[in-house]
C-alpha cells in the first residue's frame, strides 16, 4: 500500500461560476449537466511529495430550490473519499455547500476547490454530489499519481483569468487559488466563448540551481495540427524553480476542442505538458448571452447595472413622491457608482410584491408612468424640467390614470381646466388649471389631504366652472370647497 502523505482539507467552498470553466490534468469531462472534475499536481521538493488541487464543477439546474421569495436556496451535500491502489479509503469527508435560489440557470456552476498531499502512488478521487431536496445525486471518479520523482514541471494549469496579487489580497477571492503572487481563478475544465477568448496559464519549473529557459506554447486542434504558435520566450528560473504564467489571446478560434501545449527548454532538456479547452460556438454563445442578459435584465441588480452613474441619478430623482421620510437621505450625487446601484437595488427589493420571481412589477410600474409622465406632461416652456415634476406628472406618477376624467376648454374668464377622479383607494380628485394659456396645468383643488390647493382656486375658476365641476363630482359647493382644506 503506498502512504499516504497529509488528510484531505477543503480549501474553500466558492461561488457561481456560470459559463467559465478550467482544466487541469488529470480530467473528467462530461456533459454541461455533469459533475465536472479536474484535477492539478504541484511538487514539493522538500517533502519528495505531490500537491494536488482538484476542482469540481457542481451544475446549479441539478438543485431543487427550497424556501421561498428572498430566502430559497439551493443546498447540496458533497462527500469525498480518497482511495490507494489497493481500495483501501484513507479519507472521507463531508460537507454541506449552499447557492442562493436565482443561481439556478443553464450553464450555472459552482466550484469546490479541494487540496491535499500525496506521496508516490497511485490513488482515486471519488466525488459525490446530492441535491437535498431532491436526493438527485451525481458522482465522478478521478485517478491521481503521486510523482515518483522530481518531474521538471507540475501540470499545466489553464483558467479564464490569472492575476497579479496586491497588497489588498490578504486572501484569495471566492474562486481563486493562490501560487506564489498570482491569483488564479478555478475551474474544472476551460471555456471559453467569443465573448470571452483569453487562455490563462500557468505551471511551476523544478530545478535545483538556476537556469535559463526558453518557453513556446502551441494550440492544436483535435487532429493534432498546430493552429496557435508563439515564438519561444525566454526565462530565469531561480534555483528551486519557479512559476511560468501568461495569456494567449484566441479570438476568431472556430468552435471546438483543443489541446494547449507548453514545451520548455532548459540546459537539462526538453519538458512538454498539455490541458484541454474547449471553444464554445458563436451561435450558442450569443443565444445564451442575450438570454442570461434578458434575464439579469429583469431584475433589481440587472436593470441598475447597466446604467450609469448619471442615469442613476435621473433613476433616483423621482424616489421622493414615494419615499418614507428620511429614505432618500444616504444616496448623494457623489456616491461611487456601485454605492449609487447598490441604494437603488436595496429601495426596490424592499417594495418588490413577488420577491420569488426575477421581475419587480413595482418598479417597473413606476418607471413606466414616470416615462408616460415625462411624454405627456411635460410643459412648453419648462423644457428643463422632466414631466413627472409638473403638477400633472407628479399625480399621475403616483396613481396612476385617473378611472375619470373632466376636460373643459377655455370659457370666458375661465381657464382651460381638467378634473381627475380615481374611484380606488379614498376616492380622492384633483383639480387643474392652466394658467398660462400653453399647457401650464397647475393643481387647484383636491381632497387629497397631503396635496395643498390654491387659496385663490375658487376666483380663478369662476361660478360657472365650479357649478359644473361640482355637479361632475356630485358634491355640493361647499362639500367642493372643504374637500381642498388641509386636514
């Protein structure tokens, strides 16, 4: 039986990774509803042991939601098992992993990132993955070696994004692994779209004193034709060795499978290591896209995220008709951009009648009579002020159409006036004139205690106007004039 070197440890439980995957060697390819599983290996010279980060890939339409509106998750229980060559199981762990419930889309992952030590051998990774709700369960097994010796190089790891460390990167970020100062975000195997075309790599040189390396990377398609080829770079490698990354771009790359192979030449010899990736299809990719964009779209998150911060602002401005008092107060012009999303997402969600659908039907009302208010309403003359500020727009933003509605022409002295009447809620009515002859509509009258009336309503009117506006509202005038009276 070969030993085993250090127990199993979760190095992290990470978040959705839709669409962008990666690969290591070995890998267990499947379909995009699979469990994915991949797996990387490092060499500890010190120790004459393997390192090993393996990547599973969990498919978010394989989980059942439980819960409702802002609380449904997704929840899965993961077990892992790490056999010898003889069947015999040294480890077994496991562990429960959980998604908010709108991770639940096509193409929609999450990542574990397991590490563990090996010495020389041979071993199996078993992985098993089960929806709590459903008891639906997918399993996957994976061979490992130990190296048996000091190789040259680790596996070739590809990612859809490597990145330099900072002093700010005390700890990787949900996804990422760390080697040395790089930042390597995971996966199980290597995506990449049209959208999205740049191969990240990188792998570790072993060597016990310093040399000169020179390294080419070459992309071949399934029938081993080069398709991709860099000119060799040259490299130091430190005594010990060190870690070789970088990016080749592939855009215009038809859609397929492909291997990427990284070749380095030291004083030693020559030392080759390969991963797969695939290139998604245009077609597919673009169909997905406009479907994941229509669905982000249509939520809180989706509709702030796409603007800026000046739109933000013109998003904010009408809030105040239906703002509590003080709500309004933290959002200021000068707010970061994501501050400024992040105050506009947390005001609907808050006002969002069916939390457990993607779509707030609240705010999309509100914005649709603000866009009506600002087309309809606005005043000639006051081109610089939006629709829904005008007296008209203001009313018509926060109720909606009236269920009546009273317009008269100029007669005699008598402006050209409107009467509002909604038939919900207290049945409240509104009176408008226009004062200035050019669409200046201006409240007059309401019953609505929180809206002020003109003092001098009743001589702008005139007898005949208010005789006719009573008789429509079937109020006497007294009852049409205490109607506007602050209460």
């Amino acid at each position: 039986m070969e030993p085993y070197v250090a127990a199993l440890r979760i190095f992290a439980v990470l978040g959705l990774a839709a669409g962008l995957t990666a690969a290591g060697q070995p890998h267990q390819q499947g379909a995009p509803d699979d469990l994915e599983v991949s797996a990387v290996r490092f060499y500890r010279i010190d120790a004459k042991s393997t390192q090993v980060k393996a990547f599973i890939q969990v498919p978010a339409m394989m989980l059942e939601p439980a819960g409702t509106g802002a609380t449904t998750q997704l929840t899965y229980v993961m077990d892992v098992r790490v056999r010898d060559s003889s069947g015999l199981e040294l480890v077994h762990d496991n562990w429960r992993g959980h998604l908010p419930g709108d991770a639940r889309q096509p193409g929609a992952t999450t990542l574990e990132i397991l590490e563990y030590t090996v010495a020389p051998g041979r071993y199996t990774l078993q992985v098993g993955v089960v929806d709590s709700v459903s008891g639906k369960r997918l399993t996957s097994e994976l061979p490992i070696e130990g190296f048996r010796s000091e190789p040259g190089l680790s596996d070739l790891l590809l990612a859809p994004k490597i990145r330099q460390a900072g002093p700010q990167d005390t700890l990787p970020a949900p996804g990422e692994i760390r080697r040395g100062d790089l930042l390597i975000t995971g996966a199980a195997e290597l995506r990449l779209t049209p959208l999205r075309s740049d191969a990240y790599y990188m792998f570790e040189a072993y060597t016990e004193s310093a040399d000169s390396a020179r390294l080419a990377i070459t992309v071949a398609d399934q029938k081993g034709k080069a398709v991709v080829s860099t000119p060799p770079r040259s490299a130091k490698l430190p005594a010990g060795g060190g870690v070789l990354s970088g990016v080749i771009p592939l855009a215009g790359l038809p859609a397929g499978q492909y291997r990427l192979v990284a070749k380095l030449e030291t004083s030693k010899g020559t030392v080759e290591r390969a991963a797969e990736f695939v290139m998604a299809d245009m077609e597919q990719t673009m169909a997905r896209e406009t479907s994941r964009l229509a669905a982000t779209a249509s939520t809180d998150e989706g509709y702030f995220g796409a603007m800026s911060s000046a739109q933000l602002d013109v998003a904010q401005a009408p809030l105040g008709l239906i703002a509590k008092s003080g709500e309004l107060a933290p959002y200021k012009k000068d707010l970061s951009l994501q501050a400024k999303r992040r105050f506009l997402t947390q005001f609907w969600t808050g006002r969002d009648p069916t939390p457990d659908t993607p779509e707030n039907e609240t705010r999309e009302a509100f914005y649709r009579a603000i866009s009506f208010a600002d087309s309809t309403y606005r005043e000639r003359g006051r081109a610089s002020q939006p629709g829904w500020k005008t007296d008209r727009g203001r009313i018509y933003a926060k109720h909606g159409t009236a269920d009546d509605m009273l317009r008269e022409p100029q007669k005699g002295n008598a402006p050209p006036y409107e009467v509002w009447r909604y038939s919900k809620g207290k049945g409240n009515w509104y009176i408008f004139a226009d004062l200035t002859g050019v669409g200046g509509f201006k409240l007059m009258n309401s019953n609505d205690v929180r809206e002020v009336r003109d003092p001098n309503w009743q001589s702008i009117l005139g007898v005949d106007a208010l005789e006719d506006i009573a008789q429509w509202l079937n109020l006497d005038r007294v009852e049409l004039d205490r109607g506007g009276v602050q209460r």
